[in-house]
C-alpha cells in the first residue's frame, strides 16, 4: 500500500483529488492544508507528498521538502502538480528537490502513475512540461534580485528590504533598477506584477 499525503489550500480540490485518488486500490490518501500538513507527515509517515504548486499555499513549498525529508526521519519524495504558464514555480519545485512532476492538464492516470514511479524512487516528469521547464531555465533573476523583489511583493518599502537584507538603501535601489531591466517592466511595480505572473515570486 503506497501512503500519500495530499497537500492543498484549497478545500473543494483537495476533495476531489482523494476521492479520486482513493478509486486506486493500492494507495492510501489522507489530505491536508498547508499548516496541517507538518503534523499529518509526521503521524502519517508517507511514501510520497503530493503538491499543488499553484495553490494559494505553494509559497510554502521549500517548508513542502523540509517536512516531507523530515517525516519521521524519512525521505519522502515530492511530486508536484504544476503547468508551463507559471514556470518560476516549476524552478521552485526543482530546487525544493521535487522528484516528480504532473501536469495540471494531464488525465487522471498520469498523476496515479507519478505517484507510483515516486514511490518506487524514480523521477517522472510529464512531457508536456518540457516547455514550461525551458522558461524556467531561462529565469533572468539571480537568487538576491529574487529575495529583494520578494520582500518588495509583500509591500515592504526600500528602507525595510535594506534591513531584513542587511544591504544599503542605494544597493537596494540598484537591484529594483537591474530587476526592472531584466523583467522588461516600466518600474517596481511592473517588475512584481510581471515576476508574479510568471511564478517568480
């Protein structure tokens, strides 16, 4: 019996997918949200973690792979559902060391299979995400742009990104003007409409 724990926000999603899930005879499905799923790894010791990365709790997607290795001392692989219209999530799922990944479009049987193959310890990425995995090679961003760009989608004026990053006011305005050109926005505000569109942050 393969044991998955489904994470999702999303409460008429999250129904849907066990009890699609549990039509299988040979998986056993217990769903959680985000701030539950912590302790539903824990008492649950799964074989794969099952993650919607465009849900409204996908932020917490590194948090996903922290609990998932740490169930019970476990490793529990991650297998994502994802789309090629958001691909700075599919670059967060592979950097949070997903080893699987399902498109949102795909049949029902593509994602029982992911869950299969990850549960034996293989990689199974659907085809049909080879584009979106194309663009998210191409992220012009560099780690520090996205963590002062990250603090600026949350609201957070220059002064404050200058010390949650231990950076100066004028080093945080270079990096708004370099992640303006880089995103090819107008100003800060473009930037973070045109990096949340595409999953960036």
């Amino acid at each position: 019996m393969i044991r998955v724990l489904l994470v999702h926000d999303t409460s008429l999603m999250r129904s849907a997918l066990v009890a699609l899930l549990r039509e299988e005879m040979d998986l056993e499905v217990i769903a959680a949200s985000w701030r539950t799923a912590p302790a539903r790894a824990q008492s649950l010791r799964p074989h794969v973690c099952v993650v919607d990365v465009d849900c409204p709790g996908s932020n917490k997607l590194g948090a996903a792979a922290n609990f998932s290795r740490s169930a019970a001392g476990l490793a529990c692989p991650l297998l994502v559902l994802a789309s090629n219209a958001r691909p700075g999530l599919l670059r967060r799922a592979f950097e949070a060391r997903a080893l699987g990944y399902v498109s949102k479009d795909a049949g029902p049987q593509r994602l029982v299979d992911g869950i299969r193959r990850v549960a034996e310890g293989e990689r199974f990425v659907d085809e049909t995400l080879a584009f979106g995995f194309l663009q998210a090679a191409e992220m012009p961003l560099t780690p520090r742009e996205l963590s002062v760009l990250s603090l600026a989608a949350e609201g957070a004026p220059t002064s404050e990104i200058a010390n949650s990053l231990h950076l100066t006011s004028g080093t945080v305005r270079n990096y708004m003007a370099a992640i303006t050109r880089k995103t090819g926005a107008r100003n800060r505000v473009d930037a973070i409409r045109i990096s949340r569109g595409a999953g960036w942050v």
